[in-house]
C-alpha cells in the first residue's frame, strides 16, 4: 500500500488564529533624540572677589603709543597730554578721586590678626609661604564724598562727574603753537641766488634792508611802505648788508670791492671805503669797528671814526670770507670760509684764539649764544650737512647734529633758549630748534630754493627768509618775551607813587 508525502500549506490570514498582526496595527515605540551640544565664543566672566579699583591702579598707566605721522615734538607732547587726560577722566568717573596711581604694599602681622579685611601676607616660617604672593596689596580707603559733591551730581545735567568737570576746566599747560604758513610774502626780483652773499638785514628801528641786483630797498616794518635806498652803476651790484647795532646807518658791501655806510633817514651816503680787491661778501658792526670779508680771502678792521679807511687786515682764511659774527658782550669775532674754517678771534687780535677744522664744506651759518658766555653755533654747506656748537671759553665742542641739507643761515633767538637754522639742498626748509636738547620743534618749508638769507626783527618773534625763487617770507617764530608787557607789581606801583 502506498503512501502520499504530507506536504503543509501556509495557513490564510482569516482562517489562522495564531498568525502575527499586520504591521500597520503594531504600536511603534518612540525614538530618542540624540542630544547635540551647542558651542559658542561669548564668555561672561565672574567678577566676584575682583577689585576692579586696584585692578586699575595696578594697570599700566603709559600713554598710547606715538603714531609714526608725527609732524614734530609739538604734536608728541600734545598727544601725550590727550592721553594723560583721558587716562585721568576715566579714572575719576569709575572710582571718584580716591583712585590712587600706585599700590600700597602692607607687611601683615604673623598671625594674620587684627580685624583687617584684606589678605594678609603669611609669615616667612609658613609652609605655604612659597605658594603664595609675595606681597599683598590693598586699595587706598575711599573718602566719604561732600554733601556738596552728591548735591551736584544729584541736580547736574552734566554726563560726568563734578570731579570731572573739575578736572576737564582745570588750567592746563599751553603748548606754543608755530604756524606752518609765512603771514607775509613779498616779491624780492632779482635777489641773487648766491650761497655767499649777504642781502638781507633787519635793523633796530624795525627797518629791512634788502639787496636787489644794484639797488638797496628799505621796507618799514611799521607801515609797511617801501622806497630805494641807494642804487649802484650797471656793472656793480650789492654783495653784503649790515646796519650798525643801534642807529640808523646801513654798511653796504659790493662786488667792486668797495664798502659803503649809508644814512637811511636822509637816504645820503656819508663814506666810501676801499681795501678789498674783490666783492665784499659779509659785514658785522662791533659798535664804531666796521669788519667785512672779501672774496680776496682777507678780513679788514675799519674803525669808521678814523679817516684810514682800514684799521688791519687779516689773512687767515685760504678761500672767500662769506661768514662774519662779533659777539659784541664779550669783544670776540668768529669768522667763516670757504676753505671749510672756522676761526675764532680776540677782538682785533692777529693771531685766532680757536681753529675750528671739522666742517667739510663752506661755513656761512655762524651765531653767538645770546643766552650763554662763550656758546657758538656754526654750519656747513651742502657736502657738510652738520650744525656744530662749540664752547669758545674751554675750545671744545658741545654739539654734533647731522640735518641732512646744507645748513645756510643759523640765528638764535633773543626771548627764549632757541635756534632757528635755514637750508638748502635738498630740503629747502626753516628748522627750530631747542637748546641745549637740540630737538626738532618745527620744520617750515614754503620756499621752492635754497633759503640763502635769515634776519629777525627787532622784537625778536618774527623772522623773515629769502630764497633763489625771489621772494621774502615772513614767520612767526617766537614768543614774545616775558619782561615786555608784563603786568606791574603791585608794590612797585606803591613805591613809585610814593616818590
């Protein structure tokens, strides 16, 4: 008997009781969100425990750093003042006045006792005495303020504090402002373009005298009027101008050689000197001695009082005399040449008292020290570049400074310890200058050449420039001085009414 293999079917879904529910109907559990960490750059630290007082006073209270576009020292010492001042501010508005600008260090008791707030340093025989500061620091305890102070800060429309406002309208330090553009420009034609000469001179009755090809002009400083002083024939021209120390006389040197003085008042020349075989490139007044340096190399003494038409004459210098300086206080004469030298002598002596060989170039710029005995500014010319004091009493040098132009023109100032110097290549410029620091106050340029010439009026504040582009720049430079308008004493005026 055969058999038939059993084969199971799959049971259908309405007939099955033991088969899996569809899936939709099966509950789904829910899923979990991964948790994700959100980073960020803002960080709000805890100032608990932190005094923000001392903090401040511990900090460094320099001010900001120059920036490098600093015209000059005037512009450093104004920014340092700003800094100064918002450093000063900002101190007062967070902590009032009390805020000191150093910090107190307290040596602490052993014990640490003693009812004192503040951390006390730990004994040296401590165990913890390494790991901790070496010393503690306290602010300075803050005053109560006023009732006045709170009163005004209660009612005050002011954003700042009362002690702000005290400090913002104290008087501060008042920086001298030089300006940067002449006040005065006038046309000077035919002004020679010669480092050599010397054309321009501001005298004692507020007169400039200036040389224009063969003709002296005079302009009043008063009323700003011009006339011409004297006129020379057409194959002669003016080479060198002076005016005596206090009158009216003018000393006019010329290419001829000759040397002639000149009223200005009644325009009229009243001498006619010779001596030189060549032009008469520099002149200086010691009271009645007349001296000029000629492109002869010779130095001649005149004593106008005389009818001799030189007194002596001095052959020191191997090339053209263009640089004369007396020093009339103390009856020195100082000498500059082309062949680089600087010479010093004892009123008319014939030997020098000092030879001064260290410039490398013509020396045309030459002052005296109107501040200090024996002190004497020269320049060099454009292989030179050098502005050199010397100490005429010892023979030494005091000062080196290297200007980076030919030096033409050196003046020191009558109402302040200052020095006015004026170039020509390659900068053209008016440089001033404090002493004995020898620091850049100013630098004034304007003109397009060499500023071959340099006077100063009779007060001393202004200065005036000529150059090889024909014209004469007037600056304000110094100060006024202080014994000149100066309120009187009080006392003074009691005793005079008195006598």
């Amino acid at each position: 008997m055969s058999q038939t293999p059993y084969t199971p079917t799959s049971p259908s879904r309405s007939t099955s009781r033991d088969a899996p529910p569809p899936i939709d109907s099966v509950p789904s559990s829910p899923r979990r969100r991964r948790k994700t960490t959100v980073y960020s750059d803002r960080f709000i630290p805890t100032r608990q425990g932190v005094d923000l007082q001392q903090a401040f006073s511990m900090s460094s209270v320099d001010p900001l750093p120059h920036s490098s576009n600093t015209e000059n020292e005037l512009d450093s010492l104004r920014e340092e003042t700003a800094n100064r001042t918002f450093n000063e501010v900002l101190r007062t508005e967070l902590f009032g006045t009390a805020a000191g600008t150093g910090v107190v260090a307290t040596a602490a008791s052993g014990s640490g006792s003693g009812g004192s707030s503040f951390p006390s340093t730990p004994p040296r025989n401590s165990t913890s005495s390494l790991e901790s500061k070496v010393f503690s620091y306290h602010s300075p305890s803050k005053p109560r303020p006023s009732s006045t102070d709170m009163a005004n800060d209660l009612y005050s429309t002011s954003p700042v504090r009362s002690q702000t406002q005290k400090l913002l309208l104290s008087p501060q330090r008042r920086h001298r402002t030089i300006a940067k553009v002449p006040y005065r420009v006038l046309d000077a034609p035919d002004l020679a373009d010669d480092f050599y000469l010397n054309l321009v001179d501001w005298g004692p009755q507020d007169v400039l005298a200036v040389g224009l090809g063969s003709a002296v002009y005079l302009w009043d400083g008063a009323s700003g009027g011009v006339s011409r002083l004297c006129e020379l024939p057409q194959d002669d021209s003016i080479t060198s101008l002076a005016w005596i120390g206090a009158g009216t006389h003018l000393a006019v040197g010329t290419h001829s050689g000759m040397v002639e003085i000149w009223d200005a008042i009644a325009c009229k020349c009243t001498r006619r000197m010779t001596g030189h075989s060549s032009r008469a490139s520099s002149l200086a007044w010691n009271q009645h001695i007349l001296t000029s340096g000629s492109r002869d190399r010779s130095i001649l003494h005149r004593d106008v009082r005389e009818p001799a038409h030189f007194a002596k004459r001095l052959e020191a210098h191997k090339q053209e005399v263009c640089g004369l300086r007396w020093n009339v206080e103390e009856n020195k004469l100082a000498s500059g040449g082309n062949d680089n030298k600087l010479y010093v002598w004892d009123g008319m002596s014939d030997t020098p008292l000092h030879r001064y060989t260290e410039h490398v170039a013509a020396v045309k710029a030459i002052a005296w020290s109107p501040h200090q005995r024996g002190v004497l500014a020269s320049g060099g010319g454009t292989a030179d570049r050098h502005i050199k004091v010397w100490n005429t009493l010892t023979g030494t040098k005091l000062h080196d400074v290297d200007v980076g132009s030919q030096v033409c023109n050196l003046a020191w100032s009558r109402n302040s310890n200052e020095l006015v110097s004026t170039h020509g290549y390659s900068r053209n410029q008016i440089v001033v200058w404090n002493y004995p620091s020898m620091q850049q106050i100013a630098s004034l340029t304007g003109h397009s050449y060499r500023v071959l010439y340099l006077a100063m009026s009779p007060d001393g504040q202004t200065i005036v420039t000529g150059a090889g582009d024909e014209t004469l720049r007037f600056w304000n430079v110094f100060e006024k001085s202080k014994s000149d308008g100066g309120a009187p004493s009080v006392l003074l005026d009691a005793f005079m009414q008195l006598r």
